[in-house]
C-alpha cells in the first residue's frame, strides 16, 4: 500500500471516530439512564401488578357471591313480577270497568227516574194517604156516598 493511501485511511478513521465519540457517548448516557429508570420503576411496577392482581381476584370473589345471592333471591325477583303483572291487569280491568261505567250510569239514573216519576203520575191520592178513590163511590159534589 501506498503511503498515501494508508495516511488517508487512518484520517478517514479519525474522523469517523471524531464524530462518532459524541453519538456514543450520549448514548452510553441514555442507556445508564434507562438503566436507573427501570430499576427504580420496576420494583413499582411489581406492586402494582401484586395490587392489580389481589383487585382482580377480590372482584371476582365478589361477582360470585353476587351470583349466588342473586340465585337466591330468584324467586322472590319472579315473585314481585308476577305481583306487578296481577296488578298491571287489575287496573286494566278496574279502568274497563269504570269506563263502562261511566257510560252506563246516565241511562241508570234517567230510568231510576223515570221509574219514580211513572209511580208519582199514578199514585194520585187525598192528603191523608189513603190513595185513590174509586169513581163510582164519589158523589157529584166530592162526597163519598153509600
């Protein structure tokens, strides 16, 4: 090789170490940093996932126990909808009823009424309560006769 040429070589090297030293020095830093980071981290990260998991099998002890209560109370739950199905058709019949009724309760009373007012027409009688007298035993001028 040429004189020249290994001169060249060893520059170019130098550069290239030149400008290389900087770069690899931060990263050195970056990574010790990344170092301490996860170090300090990690042990908190490892409670955390302890304090996660002992929530996760915590709410899983209590969705069964819900479970299991709400078994129980099954039958009460269908109960109370059977009783407020017995009442939704109560007052449905109640409010056919009353609409019915309403609607029948005039003609009711207007033949109340009537009926009443057909026995004061016929029910023509003296003061004293004795009713009708018959017309053969009433003389012209309004006196009983023998």
């Amino acid at each position: 090789m040429n004189n020249t040429t290994g001169l060249l070589l060893v520059l170019l090297v130098a550069i290239l170490v030149g400008a290389l030293m900087p770069v690899l020095y931060h990263l050195v830093q970056t990574l010790k940093s990344t170092k301490q980071f996860l170090d300090q981290t990690g042990h908190r990260l490892d409670e955390a996932l302890r304090e996660i998991t002992e929530t996760a099998s915590r709410l899983n002890r209590i969705a069964a126990t819900v479970e299991a209560e709400t078994a129980r109370l099954q039958p009460v739950l269908d109960a109370a909808a059977r009783v407020g199905s017995t009442i939704s058709h109560a007052r449905e019949a109640v409010h056919t009823a009353s609409a019915a009724l309403g609607a029948l309760a005039p003609a009711f009373f207007a033949g109340i009424k009537a009926f009443f007012d057909s026995r004061g027409d016929d029910g023509e009688g003296d003061a004293d309560g004795e009713g009708p007298r018959p017309a053969s035993s009433v003389d012209g001028e309004g006196r009983h006769g023998v």
